[in-house]
C-alpha cells in the first residue's frame, strides 16, 4: 500500500500507536485476568487487576549498574521490536481504517517473520548473560518453537492455499458473513493443528519447561533485570494479545468491534489456560516429540483436506 | 524415552557397584559443569548438587551440604534436657514431631519413666496428624517439581487445616514442643474431635481429586514413569527405607515391625507397591496418606477421654538423667528415624545421634539416581525421594 502523503503517514503512524496502546493494556488486564481465573482453580484469591502494571512500571523505572555486554540489552529490545512488528502487520479490527495498522498483501509472511524474530533476538541476549541456565533456557526454548512451529506452518500453509491470498484482511473478509464461514469450521483440521501448536506459542503447561522455575530458574530471562525485564513483561502482554489477534483473525472469523476482539481471544486464551491448569509440563524432548506426531499429522491433513476437498 | 538410570539399565548387578565414576575434561567443551542449589526452586532444602552434564544427560552429581551452620547434636549437649525441646523440633521443619517424640522417648527410657495411657494415644494422634501434614507438603511439592501448580495449591491448603488443628491441639502450627518426658502438654481442646474428622473427611475428599489429576495424568506418568528407579539391591547396601523402599515392595514398617505407643492397637497393614520409580514412590505415598487419614480417625475412636496427659516428673531446672545408653526409633514419613542417647549422669546429655533418613536417601542415593537422567527431572527426582536436608547436617 503506498501512501500518497507525509500525512497519510502520520495519521497510520498515529492509528498504529494507538492501537498499539490499546492491545498492550489489554494485554496486561487479560494477564491480570487470567491469573486470577488460574487462582480460583487452585483455590486462591489472585493477583489484583493493576499488578501486572505496577510490575511493568516498577521494573521500567529501575536503572541497572552493571553491564553484561551491548547485546544483552539488545535482547529485550529486539524482543519487544518483534512484538510491535507483529502486531504492526496485523488489521486488529476488520473494516476499520483506523485500526487496520499497516495491513497489506503478503503481510502474513511479514507477521510469521516479526514471531521469530523476537525470539531469536531474546536467544542472542540470553546467550550474551553467561549464564548457564539461559543458555539451557534459550536452547530448549528454540527447540520447542521449532517443532511447534511446524504444525503452525502447515495450517498457515493450508489456509493459503483455502483462501489463495497472503493477506490477512482478505482471509479476514473471506470469513465474513456469519460462523459458518470461519475457517474453524470450513477447515477444522487445520484449525486443530494451529490451536495445538499454540498451546506451545502461550508458554502454559505442559509446553512451559523453558521458563521452568523447578527444572532451571528461569530459562533466557535469568540475568533480566531493571528496565529490560520490564521490556520483557511488557512485551509478554503485547506478544500475547497480538498472537491472539492472529489466530482469531485467521481461524476465528477475525472481529469487527472492539468487544467481539475481546470475546473472541479471551476464548481463545481459555484454551491454553484450562489446558495449563490441568497438566503439569513436559520435558523438552517430550515436548518436540508431541507436536511431531499428532498436530503434524493433523497439519499435513488440512493441507490433503484443502487439496482434496476444498479446492477440488 | 523415559529417562532411566544407567546404572538399572545394565542389569541388577551394576546396582552395588560404588565405584567412582571416570572424571572428565571439562575444557573439551563437551561437558557443562551446573550447580543446582543451595539457592533454587528444584532444591528441598539447604544443599546443593554439583551436576556435570554431557547435552542434557546427568553424567555426574555430587552432594553438597554444609550450608545450615546450626551443629543440633553439639547445640544438645550444653543445654539442659528441657532446653534441648526447642532444638530438637527445627532438625526436620516439615515434620519436628517425630524429633520430639524420639527425643521425649529417650529420655523416659533413660529415665524409667513410664507415660499414662492417654498421653499414648496423644502422641499417636500428634504423630499421625503431622504424618498427613508432611505427605500433603510433599504430594504439592512433587506435583509442583513436574510443573503442576494446582494440586500444591489444593494440598498446602489442606495442609494448612491440619496445621490449625496443631494450633488447637498444641498451640503452635510448626514447632509444637508438645511432646515432653513423661507425655504431652495438654489434653485435645473441646470440640477438636469434630473439627477434626471434618479436616479428615475433606482432605479424604481432596486427595480423590489429587489422584485424577495428578497421578492418572499422561504428561505426570510421562514424566515419572522409569525416572529414578530403585533397584531393590540398593535397598540394604544404600540404607533405604520408608516410602522409598515400600514403593519397591519391601514391607517394611516399624509401626508395625517394632510397634510403639499405641499402633499395635489400630487395625492397619503395611502398603507396598511393585514400582520402583518416582511414579511408584508418589503412589505409594499417596495411599499411605490416605491410611493415615484412617489411622487418625481411629485414634479418634479409640483415646480415652479422661485421665492424666502427664506422669509425675522431678523438678526439670534440677533434672539429672541417670548414666546410660539407649536407641529409639520411629517410622517418619520417611522411614526410620531415630536417636542414639548417652547420658552420664548429669544435667545435660553427653551425646546424642540423630539418624534421619535423609542422610542415604539425599546423598548416596541421589548420587546414583541422578546419573543418567535429563538435567529437567532432577528436580523430581530429588523431591521423589522425599528428603529434608537439617538431618543431614545435624
């Protein structure tokens, strides 16, 4: 999309912000909120609303005195670069101009791009610490995403091929005209595969073993501290509710309101969460074992089913 | 592939072989040297292990303790035997009653003191409440070293009812100091016959709730299934006992070998599994949580009502145990706990030995365990074993 004016950019550039304003305070609240539904089930009260603020703000404002080398503080900010990368190709709300970031055609590879990006940034940082156990957390943390990125590519791949665009608006306005034109439902195979390799994506139980507090305190994040661990919080809000949108956007029929985006990942988010509750984690050879076998399977499935039945 | 021990794999010979294992180069690059502890969630308590990893494989583990700086035994013996009551609790926090009743015991036997019934029955009741009060810290603390957060949540706070219970029956939650030569404190306040059987009835019911979601669980069994497996070989040669070695078939229970106080007179078998992994030790201690929800209810029943909680003690400030020697033993949650005592006479102990099971099952038994596992299930392998590291270091 070209804009015609220095205007037109400072008006998406504005939009973008404010969007990128409202995703990350939701993004907190539903933290917040999550925490305490997590709470209730293990019979606890939970965390106040504000918290995740205050720890966002708390840490923001510390200053560091010691130093672990330039690509340490790097990590945090090429992590949360790609959060706001991801979320800056995504229309978080469909038919909205104003809320429809910096959508354009071929932006769904941009965004699976932004996803690794950030990582791999928080990967090099951690590196950069010297501490063991970040070394131990980055390597099982690349290794699960690589293998739950597998089932998550092939049902990206499916929908490709479903909808023939790269777009995330036009798979967005395909969905269009009521639920039965969701993907969830005119492609379940692939919605299943996807749904399976989030459950990876969340970091919930039992896909949680790289930030595991028991069997290595705390993975990458270990020698974070100060502002860069506040970056990181920060990020975990934004990142978070930014995959929700994508998966509601390409499996869920997208949203045309601001309630119908909440509604719509909220669910989404359940999944992970009664999932996390229930289960404890699996070690990362375990972890790599599972999403090769049955949400792969079901992934290459919805790509024989889009062949075969689909777009025959 | 569930991660066994190298060692079982090999056949059960390889079980009692001692021998060190080959020190390697650590400058080769192919080996990581990871301390695990004194300071970290996957630790029970004041130790650490020194892990030497070749990917994510454990190929060496060596203990160490030395990070408590209390020395209990030496503190015993320059205080006066009713100082000693505010030592002895702290050697095992999650569950002192055992110390104070081993100490208390020792002490009459020395003495020639003999306890009134009720004060039998008392001391039952107080070891039995703090067994279950332990199990339930260790069923969380198993299911959180898997990364379960629910069921410790749902344990601890059952575990928290016991403690109140503690708190009406002794006055104090964790270091009771109920126990004392010649019986117990105080008799059972009015009304903690129903409180308790309530704790009873819904710590019964949350355990069925534990055991469908953490023990028929895949992701548990996934983990504990063939992790840490004890030979039965190892079971003499390493000195295991208790849960540990019950789960590996061996009926071994001194409630009911050597019976004390009044366990000849509740109706209970001892429970043995035929796992001898830390899947089998969780179940395993599973259903002796259970039968000591059983054994409360029974002491309950059956402790009589009235009578003296106390015998007729000299004045304590001038008290002086006659010369002797003496060990006393007791089933923990554990396994055999006990204490060695040599008196002379005087107003203090001469010396005192306190044999906790920790001290084989964190160390030697760790040891060989850990060899051969993946670095991420030597949290819960280390709380299979169910260990309290203040008995190691007494």
């Amino acid at each position: 999309m070209i804009y015609q004016s220095l205007g037109e950019w400072f008006d998406k550039i504005g939009n973008f912000s404010l969007t990128l304003l409202i995703v990350t305070v939701y993004g907190l609240l539903m933290g917040a909120f999550i925490e305490r539904i997590i709470a209730k089930v293990q019979g606890r009260i939970g965390i106040p609303y504000k918290q995740p603020f205050i720890n966002v703000l708390k840490n923001i404002f510390k200053r560091t005195a010691i130093s672990h080398g330039i690509m340490f503080y790097l990590g945090p900010v090429f992590r949360i670069a790609g959060g706001i990368g991801t979320l800056a190709f995504i229309p978080v709300i469909f038919g909205s101009e104003t809320f429809s970031n910096f959508s354009t055609a071929g932006d769904l590879f941009l965004v699976i791009y932004f996803m690794f990006f950030g990582q791999l940034g928080m990967a090099l940082g951690a590196g950069e610490s010297g501490h063991p156990y970040s070394a131990i957390g980055v390597a099982r943390g690349l290794s699960q995403m690589t293998a739950y990125e597998v089932p998550f590519a092939l049902a990206v791949v499916a929908i490709v091929l479903q909808y023939g665009t790269l777009s995330i608006n036009d798979i967005v306005a395909a969905q269009q005209g009521g639920w039965q034109h969701w993907t969830m439902v005119t492609n379940w195979p692939a919605t299943l595969a996807a749904m399976l390799a989030f459950l990876g994506m969340t970091g919930y139980s039992p896909f949680d073993i790289f930030l595991a507090p028991q069997e290595i305190p705390i993975g990458p994040p270990t020698e974070f501290h100060s502002a860069y661990l506040g970056l990181l919080q920060l990020n975990r809000a934004l990142f978070g509710a930014t995959k929700l949108i994508l998966f509601m956007n390409l499996f869920f029929g997208g949203a045309t309101g601001w309630p119908e985006l909440m509604l719509k990942t909220w669910l989404i988010y359940m999944v992970a969460i009664v999932v996390g509750v229930a289960f404890p984690r699996y070690r990362v050879d375990q972890g790599i074992r599972f999403f090769f076998k049955l949400p792969t399977l079901i992934g290459i499935m919805s790509i024989i089913y889009v062949q075969m039945v689909l777009t025959a | 592939m569930t991660s066994l021990n190298r060692h079982t794999l090999t056949g059960h010979s390889a079980a009692l072989d001692f021998s060190q294992p080959e020190p390697v180069d650590l400058s080769s690059g192919k080996y990581v040297k990871l301390w695990q502890g004194p300071q970290h969630p996957g630790i029970t308590g004041n130790m650490s292990l020194e892990l030497t990893l070749e990917g994510d494989t454990i190929i060496g583990c060596k203990t160490h303790v030395g990070y408590l700086h209390r020395g209990f035994e030496k503190l015993m013996e320059r205080r006066t035997f009713i100082q000693n009551f505010t030592v002895v609790c702290r050697i095992a926090v999650p569950e002192p009653t055992f110390n104070e009743y081993l100490y208390s015991h020792a002490v009459e036997e020395l003495s020639g003191i003999e306890i009134p019934d009720r004060a039998v029955w008392l001391r039952t009741l107080n070891l039995e409440l703090m067994r279950l009060a332990s199990f339930l810290m260790w069923i969380g603390g198993q299911s959180g070293a898997f990364g379960m957060y629910t069921v410790p949540n749902w344990t601890l706070s059952h575990r928290d009812f016991v403690l109140d219970l503690f708190e009406e029956m002794t006055g104090a939650r964790i270091y009771h100091m109920y126990i004392v030569p010649g019986g117990v404190r105080a008799g059972l306040p009015e009304g903690f016959e129903k409180r308790a059987r309530d704790v009873m009835d819904s710590t019964e019911k949350m355990l069925g709730q534990v055991e469908r979601v953490m023990f028929n669980n895949a992701v548990t069994k996934a983990r504990s299934r063939g992790l840490g497996i004890i030979d039965p070989e190892m079971i003499d040669p390493y000195g295991i006992v208790g849960p540990n070695a019950r789960a590996c078939g061996v009926a071994r229970d001194l409630r009911k070998d050597e019976p004390y106080l009044a366990y000849d007179q509740l109706d209970f078998d001892i429970i043995t599994g035929h796992d001898c992994d830390a899947y089998g030790r969780a179940w395993q201690r599973l259903q002796e949580t259970r039968q000591s929800i059983d054994l409360i209810r029974q002491c309950l029943d059956r402790m009589p009502v009235d009578g003296p909680f106390q015998a007729d003690m000299p004045n304590v400030l001038h008290w002086k145990v006659p010369a002797g020697e003496t060990y006393v033993k007791a089933e923990c949650t554990r396994g055999e706990y006990g204490y060695y005592m040599v008196t002379d006479g005087s107003e203090y102990v001469r010396r005192v030995h306190v044999r906790g099971p920790s001290y084989t099952h964190a160390i030697a038994v760790m040891e060989r365990l850990a060899v051969g596992c993946n670095i991420a299930d030597i949290a819960g392998l280390m709380v299979s074993l169910h260990t309290y590291p203040p008995e190691i270091e007494r």
